[in-house]
C-alpha cells in the first residue's frame, strides 16, 4: 500500500469550525451487535473512517448486508442470511483491528462457530485476549487453537455466569455484553467499565430487546432472552475527537469549534482544559475552544477509567502542556506504553522526562512493573519541525498538533493511521486553515 506523508508548515494559529460525528468506539461495536439480531437495524451519525470500513467487510464476509441508508451517515444492517466466514477472509478484512475477538458472542450465539485470527491494535501497551477468551469459556464456549489463529465452539447455548473483572476494561465488558444477551440465564458483571460508549452500547442492545440493568459499584447485570430483534439508534459523538479538536487549539493558540461536541461527556476533560488556561463555551450545537491569550499553567494529570481523565485525552493534550509555564506532572494508569510518543516530542524541543514511579496521587498497577508511565513536562518549551513517524492512531493525532505549533516545516509519514478514527481529518485541517499537503512515498 502506498504510504501517506504530510508535510505540515507550523507557527499558524488554527480558526473555524469542525463537525464530529459519531464515536469510533461505540460504531463499530453497535455494528456488530445488529450480528445478534433478526431483523435489519438502522446506524446512524456513522463517520467515514477505516475502522467503519474493516468492520463492514468483516460483516459482508459473514453474510450480513451493509448499506448506506437513505441520510449521510447513515448504515443499513441486514443480518438474515448469517453464515460462516472462511478463516482467510477474516484474516484479509480484520488486518491490524481487534475487533474479531467482539465477533465472537454474537457469532456463537448465531452459528456456534466464530474464528479469531492473530490481532493487532495500535502498540500502547499489553492488550491481552486471555480475559477474553477466559469468559468466552464461562459462557461455555470451546476453545481450539490452530497456526492460523482461534476457533471457538458452542456445542449449546452459552449460560450465563459470573464475572469479576480484574481491571474496568471497555473491551473486556463490551465482550460480555455482547455475549450475555443472548446467554440462558443471568450474567453478573462486576467491575464493569461505564465509559459513555458502554452505556451507548447498553441504549442499543436494549432497543433490541436485551434485558440488561446497571447498578452502583460497576456491577452490571444481563438476563439472556431467547432472540433479539434489529434497531434503529443515532451515535454519541465521538468525544476524543472532540478533545483533539480542542488540544489542538490550545496548542497552536487557535479558536475552534466543535460542531456535535456533547458538554454531559466532556465535563472532566472541561474542567482540565479550563485550569490549564483554555477557554470553553457551551452552545446548543457543539462547543467552541480556544486560547484566550497569556500564559497556559502547568499542572498535575492522572489518566484514569470514566468517569476520570480518559486516557485518549492525555495524549493532544500533553502537546498543549509543554506550550504550559512550569511543571506538568502526568501519571498514565491505563496503558503502561501510552507515553512513548513523548520521545518524538522531545526531538522537537519538548522537555520532557519519563519515569518508572507512579507520581501521581495513587500508585496504580504499573508502579512496580518497570513500566516508563509517569512523565514530567518542563514548559513553555519551543517547538520546533522535525520528520515524524506515527506510532498509533492517538499518538499521531498527537504529532499533527506538535507539528501544527511547531515552527518550520514537518514531515509526517505513517498518516494512514490516523484514518482509522478521525473522518476527513486532513479536509477539517485545511477548513481551519492549516498549512498542510499531502504527498506519497
């Protein structure tokens, strides 16, 4: 495949509008719950980005019928003619995604076969599928492992049963949701993770006909019914893209609004784009941000499961605090690899130093594991261009911003990345009046 570069010419603040739709997060999971209907369900506020697009393959090659529907954005899910999917056709669609191991429960439940090729993912940190495939086995699915990768059986009905998650994974608990709907009996989920793409997935299944309840304490509990039915259901917008588009002002000193930014979702991340010296304004429609001039304030930030500091925030953000006078203290407790970008941004100017302790206000998990999770960032620091090579999706948004704030021309390769979660993001950049071309290798 060709390879994508960008050169982006830096120093410019960045002004106007921008439109998010719906969040990556939750679209391809409610994609893949229409699997578990019989009936077509109706997506909508769907964005036009690759992970849509590898998840609409893996559908097609299940049998399912994805179609645009009658508005923009708009996905029509037909899922009459289920049927088996060679292991090489998995393979080809699913390509780096992880997104086959959510197959699995509603491809259970629907043929009593589902087949796991090797995943792959952005590289942030450990993102094991043994919690995956443990409860799969809960379920009373069989596990067989081959060279080409996973097939799993259900000689019966998967049952319920309980669950105790060792950590609030957004994965782990979407797994069991999708499987536990359709399960004989009663699942227990305890430490489940409420991030508001799980509730948004939760709104979905519901309108399905799933019978599933939250309680206090992240228990959530699901009683299996015999069939589900399709669903008609708009998405949450996508409210990392929102806080890219927002870092991203601070950043470059700019003003932007966010046309569909949701307030109810971005109320922790508000609060830190308001100490650090960003300004906000609230509209019927979406919200504006931007710098309001004078100095940004560094201060202490820690990552954590929703309802905290999301850890794809962190990463924009981090871009806007080395621009901050003082010393921002990040601690990342989510994903013990997350702050290896930094490295690219010390390349730029940034100072920056990476430490094994949990400087943050509680240890986490990472603390006594070597794991390089807590940062240090010394500002204001002058940015300036360098050639950039994407690591993940996040990460790369990350470098654009940098990249946008620093003086002189950078090179970016690896851009194809950041099409898997951001819709037309080059297109939005150039309407805010970044100074950015695209070339191929």
């Amino acid at each position: 495949m060709t390879e994508h570069i960008l050169r982006v010419h830096g120093g410019f603040p960045l002004h106007g509008k921008v439109r998010v739709r719906g969040a990556k997060n939750l679209v391809s999971k409610a994609m893949v719950a229409a699997l578990l209907g019989h009936a077509p369900s109706r997506l909508r506020n769907v964005p036009d980005i690759a992970d849509v697009r590898i998840v609409t393959g893996l559908l097609e090659a299940h049998g399912v019928s994805v179609r645009d529907g009658d508005q923009p954005g708009e996905l029509i899910l037909d899922p009459s003619r289920v049927d088996r999917a060679e292991a090489v056709e998995v393979e080809a669609h699913a390509g780096v995604s992880r997104i086959p191991i959510l197959f699995c429960g509603p491809l259970l439940h629907r043929l009593g076969h589902a087949f796991i090729p090797d995943l792959g993912g952005c590289n942030i940190g450990g993102r094991p599928i043994d919690f995956h495939l443990e409860a799969l086995r809960q379920f009373g699915a069989i596990i067989e492992k081959t060279p080409e990768g996973m097939h799993l059986y259900a000689p019966q009905r998967l049952r319920g049963t309980q669950i105790l998650l060792p950590y609030p994974s957004v994965g782990a608990t979407e797994q069991v949701l999708l499987t536990a709907v359709c399960a004989d009996g009663v699942t227990e989920l305890r430490n489940a993770a409420i991030e508001p793409e799980i509730i948004d997935l939760i709104a979905v299944l519901q309108k399905m006909g799933a019978i599933i309840s939250v309680h206090t304490d992240r228990v959530i509990r699901i009683t299996g019914v015999e069939q589900l039915g399709g669903y008609t259901h708009s998405a949450l917008a996508d409210r990392i893209e929102v806080a890219s588009w927002a870092s991203t002002a601070l950043a470059t000193k700019g003003d932007i609004f966010v046309h569909g930014a949701k307030q109810i979702d971005m109320m922790t991340f508000l609060n830190i784009f308001r100490q650090v010296g960003g300004a906000f304004e609230v509209g019927d429609d979406g919200i504006r941000f931007w710098h309001p001039g004078g100095e940004l304030r560094a201060m202490p930030l820690e990552t954590d499961v929703h309802p905290g500091f999301m850890t794809d925030w962190q990463q924009p953000l981090v871009v806007a605090l080395t621009q901050a006078s003082g010393l921002s203290i990040i601690h990342e407790t989510v994903y013990e690899k997350r702050l290896g970008f930094t490295e690219a941004l010390v390349a730029m100017g940034a100072t920056i130093q990476l430490y094994r302790e949990c400087l943050g206000g509680t240890p986490c998990r990472f603390g006594q594991q070597n794991f390089l999770h807590s940062a240090v960032i010394s500002g204001p620091a002058k940015l300036r261009a360098a050639e950039l090579e994407i690591p993940d999706l996040r990460g790369g948004f990350s470098y654009l911003v940098a990249a946008l704030a620093a003086e002189g021309t950078s090179t970016v390769y690896g851009v194809d990345l950041i099409y898997r979660g951001y819709e037309n993001f080059l297109d939005k950049l150039q309407s805010l009046g970044a100074h950015v071309e695209q070339a191929r290798a």
